[in-house]
C-alpha cells in the first residue's frame, strides 16, 4: 500500500490498519480465518488477505495473542458505517441539561429525562408524522426523523405494548395553545 498502511484492519470502529512493519512481522503466523458465514480455515496471515482480495472483503485482525492470530472477513466500511449509526441512534436526544429531545407535555415544555429517554429508546412506537400518516420504528428512530425533518418528537402515548410519539413543532403549538387559554 502506498500509505504504509497493510490490508489488515486493528480495529473497525477506527478504521485503524495493521502498519507494513506490523504485517511484515506477522504475516507467516498461523491465522485461524472466519469467513462471512461463521467457517473457519487454519491459514497464515498472509493468506488471510490473499483470500480475503478474492472474496472482494476485508481482513480485520480480532485477535492476536502468542499462539494464534484470529481474522474475521467482513465489509470493514460497511461495519464501520452501521456502529457509527448504531452510536448516534443511541447518543441521539441527548442534551447538555440532561433532558432528551422527546416532550412528555408540549404545554408545559416538559421533556423526558435522559435516564427516562434510555429506558424507553429501543422500545415499538408509532411514529405520526405532521401528515398523519404513521411508521413503526423504536423511540431512538422517531428522534432521528424528526430531527431530519426540524420538527419535535412528542410522546403522546405511553403503555406497556407501545409508544406513540407524534411529530410537531412543539414551540409553536406550545404558543397557540397559550394563546388560545388566554382568549378564553
């Protein structure tokens, strides 16, 4: 490589690479291969990547102790791409007050704690959108939708089966109703 940077991956997650030295030192080691289906083959670590070429994957080293090197086969950016999501769907909501982004109650402005946010986030809900339409998706999903469309995620609904949180901009629908109890 061009970069001094050998095939093998140290860790997904990083994108971090084994360097030419650290390969060079391994490479005629005993390697115990998994492929994408769970198989294992006994190769050298230089083997390992050879295959691994053909299959059009990476090599990604999962461990390396004084008996053996064990490779996994996997799309390596592709991984990489799922736990950065996985990791913003679970950090999503959170704010530096403590309080997640979803509203318990949009007249009073309460929101859920973020202990009460992490408890329910992987949780069914029905997603109503500003249309009515409606998706099933978890809590931390409805988070990410509405973010995307600038809008405020509301739980209208909570019970043991389901949530239902309904999209709205709850600021403004905060001010009619304000308005609304003092034309009353």
């Amino acid at each position: 490589q061009e970069d001094n940077l050998s095939l093998v991956y140290k860790s997904v997650a990083s994108g971090e690479r084994l360097s030419q030295k650290e390969y060079n030192a391994l490479k005629d080691r005993p390697a115990l291969f998994v492929k994408e289906d769970g198989t294992t083959e006994n190769l050298t670590l230089a083997q390992c990547v050879i295959k691994a070429k053909e299959e059009d994957l990476d090599p990604v080293l999962v461990r390396q102790d004084e008996e053996m090197l064990v490779v996994k086969l996997m799309d390596a950016g592709k991984t990489r791409h799922l736990m950065q999501k996985k990791k913003k769907e679970a950090a999503v909501g959170v704010q530096e007050d403590n309080l997640s982004l979803v509203y318990k109650s949009v007249a009073s402005g309460e929101r859920l704690s973020q202990k009460e946010y992490n408890a329910l986030k992987d949780r069914p809900a029905l997603f109503v959108k500003e249309d009515g339409t409606t998706e099933n998706l978890t809590l931390a999903q409805c988070v990410i939708k509405a973010k995307e469309e600038d809008l405020d995620p509301v739980l209208v609904r909570q019970d043991e089966e389901m949530l239902v949180v309904k999209l709205m901009d709850a600021g403004k629908t905060r001010h009619l109703m304000q308005k609304k109890k003092k034309e009353a």
